[in-house]
C-alpha cells in the first residue's frame, strides 16, 4: 500500500476498532495508539520525502498513485505529495494527537471519538488528493462530521450554530462542485487529475468565471469576508477538541484549495480578477481583529481572531510572489498550531470554572500558574513575538506583499498591517483581565491546573510553535520549492 494511503486507512481502523470498544480505557488505548501511529507516519513520510528531494527528485509531486474509480467521468484515486501537502499532513497529525488528549474525560467517547476520527479521514484525504473529484470528495467527508459533533457534544447555542456552519459550507460546496465540473469540462473532459490539467490550458473565457466560482468555494471555508459568519459561532458551540481540529486544520482547506486548484488552473483569471478577492481578504484582515477587541467571550476572541489570520492567508496568496505566498503557508501551520493551543486551554479553563466570560474570570495566573503560561505563549504567538511562528509568518507576508510597488498593493498591506496592533490590543487585554488581578469568583480558588493529559496536550502545541520561531528556515525552505511551479504558472 501506497505509504499516502495509510493516512486513511489509519483513522478508517481507528473507526472500526471503536465499533469493538465496551469500555473507556479500550477507547483511550485505540484512540492514543491511532494518533500515536499516525505520528509516526508523518515522521517517516518527511523523512522519506526529504531524502527524495536530496537525491534530486524535482517531480512536481512525490509518492503519485492512482487507481480507477469511475472511467466514464476519468475519476481515479490519485495521491501525491509536496512540500506543503507533507507540512499541512504534520499540522493535522499533530493536532489529531494533542486532541485526543483534550478530549480524555470527553462523555459519550465512543461516538464522539468515531465521527472525530471520520472528520480526520476527510482531512487527510485531501491534502494527499490530486485528483479534483476525490478531493472534493474528502472535502465533504470532512464537513458533514462537524454538524454532529457541534449539535450533540456543543455548548451554547449549539444546534444553531451546527447549522448555520453547515448550510454555509454547503453553500460553499455548491459553488465549488460546479468550478470543478467547469474546469474539467473546460479542460477536454480528458482527465480529474490536477497535475495533468495543469499541462492543458483553460480558454481565458472559461477561466473568467471558474476561478471567482472555485475561489469562493474554497474561500468559504477560509472564513473570507463576508462569508465569515459562520465561523465565530461554530468555534463558540464546538467541544475543545473540535474547535481544535476545526479552526487548526479544517479551515486551512481553505486556503489550500485556493492555490493547490483555483489558482493553479487557471493562472490568467488569478492574474486578471484577484484584485477583487485581495480586496475582501484585506477587509477579513482588519475586520477579524477588531471584532475581537469588542468580544468577551474567550472563545469568540479567537474565533474572530481566526477570521482575521486566516484571511492573512489568503491575503497572502493573491499577492502571487514566492515571498508572500511562502509567508502564506507558514501562517497555515502557525495559526493552526497557536489556535489549536487557544482552545485547548479555554477549554480547559471553561471545563473548571463553566464561563468562557472574561468579566466574569480574573488572577488564573495565581490559581492555574501552567495553562496560564500557556495561554500567554498562545497570546506572543498570536501577536507576533520573535522566537514564535506567529513572528516568521506574519513578517515574511508583509515583506512579500511589500515587494509590490504599486499604490494599490502597498496600500492594502499598510492596511493589514494594522491588524499587528489590533491583535496586541485584543491579546493584551484578554491576558490582562483573565490572568492578573484579584480572583472574581471565591470559587474559583479551590480551582486545580492542568492534569497530566492536558499538559500532554499543551506542550506538543507549544514546542511546535517554538521549533518554527526558531527554526524557520528549514520549513520556509520547503514550502518556497514547492511554490515554484505554481508561481511559474501564475507568472507567464
């Protein structure tokens, strides 16, 4: 088997062995064993991938397989990897690990744990896909568990807002479902795989309304504005591990389809019309944060904090230089991992003193010395400490969207920019009123800090944040080679 392949079978096993578990520890054991080996999978999947590279494989992607699946439409199962698809198959197994972790006293664990492992095949089958009918496929895969696990396992206002984040990412599927038909109509008809439809070349007709369709498709689920609403409230009303796995990894599936497919395919009208999407993404900039300076729920804090590094991401991509857009994907990784982080810790915090008010919490640092600590990182990652991935990420995007010397693009990324000190104005205040001062609540004193499992969870989130701050290189690295042959693309 295909070593790709394993990265679906894996969560596929994990299903069926919970179907098996009777008990909490069988339960436990086979969810930490699956996360533990799909780890290991991504350990060995670099390895093998650099060692690739090092022997001069320049194949646009490595580890392509294919097998047939519907002849009459040229559907296949076809899997392949680059630089960034291994990066983004890190993010999700590290996130899938330290979920497991967060979810250790989860009710109802065998149903929760089984849509939670389904939600994971569909993010892991496509980032390996390069096959647009089988991406798609995992696409939805990976949506349709959300509504479940918000609806049933949710606080709040959770079946609202399970649904309204369904119907818009259907909405957003819609549109998506149709560019992919578009481009492989537009395309001969001949071939669904997007490295072969790469070669052929999209009539500038076709492309002039395939790429905002198949953009905002994909932008949808990037939180673009202004089809972001759905996003702050699925955050809110999603149990811990979900908002983890949701605004760490689901929402970079966004931003990965906008260039992996719209931008790829079809160079000309990315050229041509992504100045009106640069124009939205600034707005989902600058918008995001300063809807998060006005929240007091901690969850809508990052939520909209989200929404605004997201649309960095994005922001990013349409400025189509190696720079910027290397600085695009090491926002991906960074905001996974530091948001992931966020909510692990408010749910940690939420699991102890049921409110996530901030009015309401105050002097943690004293009661909960560990997960305070830990939400401050999260907070110098997320306002762009140096030593930290928020730092590298946000400093290559500006430098790259800089480079352009029009009055246009440098006026938008003076424009983002401000986000730097609406981010340290939310953070700081945040940090400040939960953390420091007098305890609110006599209750909360008698309050516990993080238990071993949490810490568990915390500290992989942590050191992968800190190896990025200060190890950039070696990932930038990566990431910039496999950009080339999309720039090349884009550039002609």
């Amino acid at each position: 088997m295909n070593i790709l392949s394993l990265f679906v079978a894996v969560p596929v096993l994990m299903i069926l062995a919970l179907f098996l578990c009777k008990e909490m520890k069988a339960i436990r054991a086979v969810m930490l064993t699956g996360a533990s080996v799909l780890v290991v999978l991504t350990g060995i999947l670099a390895t093998l991938f650099l060692q690739e590279r090092a022997a001069g494989n320049a194949a646009t992607m490595l580890f392509t397989a294919s097998a047939t699946w519907y002849e009459p439409l040229n559907i296949a199962y076809a899997v392949g990897v680059d630089g960034i698809s291994v990066l983004m198959i890190a993010l999700s197994s590290i996130i899938v690990f330290t979920g497991v972790f967060s979810s250790w006293k989860m009710k109802m664990a065998k149903e929760f744990f089984i849509w939670y492992c389904l939600l994971s095949v569909g993010v892991y089958g496509f980032f390996i896909s390069v096959d647009l009918f089988t991406m798609f496929m995992f696409y939805e895969v990976a949506l349709i568990p959300m509504y479940l696990l918000i609806g049933l396992w949710g606080t709040g206002n959770k079946e609202y807002s399970a649904m309204k984040l369904t119907l818009m990412l259907m909405g957003g599927s819609a549109f998506l479902m149709i560019g992919i038909i578009g481009i492989y109509y537009a395309a001969g008809h001949s071939t669904m795989n997007l490295l072969e439809i790469a070669q052929l070349h999209i009539p500038i007709e076709y492309q002039r309304w395939l790429f905002p369709t198949t953009f905002l498709g994909f932008g949808v689920l990037g939180a673009m504005f202004p089809f972001h609403t759905w996003s702050p409230d699925g955050h809110a009303s999603a149990p811990t591990a979900v908002s983890m796995l949701h605004a760490g990894v689901l929402m970079k599936l966004g931003g990965y389809g906008c260039f992996r497919v719209a931008m790829y395919l079809m160079p000309e009208a990315t050229t041509e019309l992504g100045w009106i999407f640069l124009i939205l993404t600034g707005f989902s900039v600058v918008y995001g944060g300063l809807s998060a300076v006005v929240q007091t729920d901690l969850k809508y804090i990052n939520a909209y904090s989200s929404v605004s590094h997201c649309g960095l991401v994005l922001f990013a991509l349409l400025m189509m230089n190696q720079t910027a857009m290397t600085g695009a994907v090491m926002q991906m990784l960074s905001h996974g991992l530091m948001t992931a982080l966020f909510f692990a810790i408010i749910g940690l915090i939420y699991g102890r003193t049921h409110t996530r008010d901030i009015r309401e919490l105050g002097g943690l640092m004293q009661i909960m010395p560990f997960a305070s600590v830990a939400y401050v990182l999260a907070g110098f990652a997320s306002l762009g400490l140096p030593g930290l991935s928020g730092f590298v990420a946000e400093m290559t995007i500006f430098v790259g969207a800089f480079q352009h010397a029009d009055l246009f693009h440098r006026s938008l990324t003076i424009f983002a920019c401000c986000t730097i000190v609406i981010t340290a104005v939310y953070i700081l205040r945040t940090v400040g009123k939960i953390l420091y001062g007098p305890v609110h609540n006599p209750e909360h004193e008698q309050l516990t800090d993080a238990a071993w499992y949490e810490k568990v969870s915390l500290v992989g989130l942590i050191v992968a944040i800190v190896f990025i701050g200060c190890y950039p290189s070696g990932v930038a690295d990566i990431i910039s080679n496999s950009l080339v042959p999309i720039i090349e693309k884009i550039n002609i």
